[in-house]
C-alpha cells in the first residue's frame, strides 16, 4: 500500500479514489477494533437483534420506525468514560452530541430513524454511537446496524455498501419466508467485500407449528435457497428470535405483548430465552467470531482488498500503456481534426434543434392539457345539470 501511496502518477486528480482507498486500506491495517455489520432488509428485525445482545431495549424498532443512519455499538470497559453514553455525530459544522444512555429505545428515536420530528435524520445526522459494557469479552467489538438496502431514504445504499466495506465480517438477517431480490443483490455485495458471515433466520417465534413450520425445515430451505445462487461452501444458518431473547433479557420489559396477562417471573424470562435460540447465535459471536476466528478474518479480508485494489490500479495502467501504444499515420491524424471541427461548428446547431424541440413539446403538452381540462369540466358541469 505504501508504494501504491508513493507513485506520483496517483498523485492525479483523476486517480484520487485509488490514493484515498489504499490510504484507508493502511489506516485499517492499524485498526484495533474488529468490526461486524448486521445487515439485512428493511424490517428484518436488525435493531431489534442488536438490542437483544446489549440485553437492553435501546435502539428504536417498532413497525414505523426505520434505521436512517448508520448506529455503532462498541465494547468499551466498564470504567470507560463513554461506557453507558451515547454519542450522536452530525454532519457539518456542528458539535457531537454526548447523551446518557436513555432508559428506552423512545430516547434515540430523534436520532437514528425516519420518524424524527425535529430533523431529517438522513441529512442532518452522520452517525450515532452506543458504548456498553458487553461481559462475554473485553474484546474491543463493534456492532454496526445499517439501514436496510432496500429502504427508501437517499443515501442508504452507499451508506451500507460503506459499512460492509471497512467491516470484517458480517450477521446477516433475513424473514422466516426466505430469500427475496434484494436479498441476493445484498449477498453479491457482501461476498466482494468479505469472506465470511453468518446467516441469521429472525423471528422463529412466527413460525406456525400446526402447518408444519419447524426452525430445522426453514434452515434447510434456506441451504437449499442460497446453494442456487451460488453459496459454494457450507454457510452457518443459524435460527433465532431476538424479540423473545430482549423480552427475556431486559427486566424493565414487564410483559411480551400489550395484551399478555401472564407476568415475567424470572422462571418465564427463562423459558423466553430457551425458546428464543439466541443463546446459539451469541455462542458463535463470543466464542467463535470474536476469539479464535477474529485474526483470520482480519487476515483474509485485508488480503481480499488489497488484491481487489492493486488488480484495479493494474487494470488501469495496462489500459493506459496500451492507449499511448497507438500509432497514427497523417491521414488519420486529418479525419481526427475534421471530424472535431465538424462537431464544434454543428454544436450551436444542435442546440438550437434541442430549444425548438422543447418550445414545441411545451405547447403540445399546454394544448394537450387546456383539451384535458376542458373535457374533464365538461362531465363536471353535465354532472351538476343531472
């Protein structure tokens, strides 16, 4: 990266994006953290999961509400000065924010989603960051809820694409009905990026038992599903729900549904928690991705974009040798030059063919709207008459 860094010729305007990438390709050589974004559609349940493993109902998730920046949730120690706060970043000019952590997931809203009332999420607020204590390690872990790719909001999309870029690997959310399109355009992106990650099947507790539905025939499935579009090696398809895992987890959650009379004895909270499967999910998060998997994945993702960068920057120097290879004798030299002529002596001809062109569409559409109008109050007044 160094020596891509110091060649002069991507010292160009034209090849800044080439000196930027391999410039954060070194800064995350450097970089401590292991970072793991949580993706999926829209309304998979992303938030709702992240809570689940903070234990704590935080980031906002009711059926409204919908991620519109990105929300980095990082291991810091308990005796961290940030640990239990929560830091919101704008874009511009304008201080940082650094908030105590709220007490429910009715504290960010203003911050993280589409039902802010006070300001435009997407535009106004770069990102928010949440600092917690997480006891199964002291690993410096950050979790990253993205905005699903198929939300609505501008910017979503390469805000995410972002994310999975400069992440190590990924938990991949996805509906008890299976793969959908974007789905799949979400995985063709995932795999440039990474080489790993877990596919998570969200709210088991949906499934019907009296029509047959069962987690192990939805994993399957899902095997099956991801085997078609090209899923090669033996994917971990894990199947969870982080609803009934947060209900259990949170003591401030007295009652599953609005309409649950039963109480939440810390009998029940376990049953939950049995019920959720989430155990399984953080097992592979702890024990695997976070521990004895976590320098290999750093590993292999480095080397997968360091290759991916060199081979595009030697895509385009070949490119550019063979240009400055082409020889031309005087006659093509000739055409060249009158060919430009032509092109700039028939340029104010070719504007004003365009001005006429829409000064003549402009009255088609007028006449063809007054007719509209005229017709339309036509009905209008035989309806009065009648």
């Amino acid at each position: 990266m160094n020596k891509i860094i110091q060649l002069p010729v991507l010292q160009k305007p034209e090849y800044a994006n080439f000196l930027q990438r391999a410039q954060d390709l070194v800064s995350y050589m450097n970089e401590k953290e292991f970072r793991i974004t949580v993706v999926g559609e829209f309304s998979a349940g992303k938030s709702t999961f992240l809570n689940a493993l903070i234990g704590k109902d935080i980031l906002p998730h009711s059926v409204n509400e919908t991620t519109a920046t990105v929300t980095y949730i990082k291991n810091v120690s308990a005796n961290h000065p940030l640990c239990n706060k929560v830091e919101v970043k704008f874009f511009g000019e304008r201080e940082a924010l650094i908030n105590e952590l709220p007490s429910d997931a009715k504290g960010l809203t203003e911050y993280v989603t589409t039902m802010a009332q006070q300001m435009n999420v997407v535009e106004e607020v770069a990102s928010v960051t949440v600092y917690v204590d997480f006891p199964y390690t002291d690993e410096p872990i950050v979790f990253i809820d993205t905005p699903g790719l198929n939300g609505v909001a501008k910017g979503h999309y390469e805000r995410t694409r972002y994310e999975i870029q400069n992440a190590h690997t990924s938990i991949y959310l996805l509906h008890t009905r299976g793969l959908s399109q974007s789905n799949v355009e979400m995985y063709e992106l995932l795999k440039q990026y990474q080489s790993s990650f877990v596919f998570v099947i969200n709210a088991i507790d949906t499934l019907k038992a009296s029509e047959g539905e069962t987690v192990e025939l939805k994993v399957e499935e899902l095997k099956r599903q991801l085997k078609q579009i090209g899923v090669v090696n033996e994917p971990t398809i894990m199947g969870v729900s982080a609803l009934l895992a947060l209900t259990a987890k949170d003591e401030s959650i007295t009652q599953l549904f609005e309409s649950d009379e039963i109480p939440l004895t810390t009998e029940r909270r376990e049953q939950l928690l049995q019920r959720s499967n989430f155990m399984q999910i953080e097992n592979e998060i702890w024990k695997r991705i976070a521990t004895s998997d976590k320098e290999q994945l750093k590993l292999e993702n480095l080397e997968k974009k360091v290759t991916g960068l060199v081979n595009e920057v030697m895509t385009e120097f070949e490119e550019q040798v063979a240009i400055h290879q082409i020889t031309l004798d005087e006659k093509q030299l000739n055409d060249i030059e009158l060919r430009l002529s032509s092109a700039a002596a028939s340029k104010q001809d070719n504007l004003r063919t365009i001005n006429n062109f829409i000064s003549a569409k402009k009255s088609d559409i007028r006449t063809m709207l007054i007719n509209l109008v005229k017709d339309d109050m036509q009905q209008v007044n035989q309806s009065f008459e009648k």
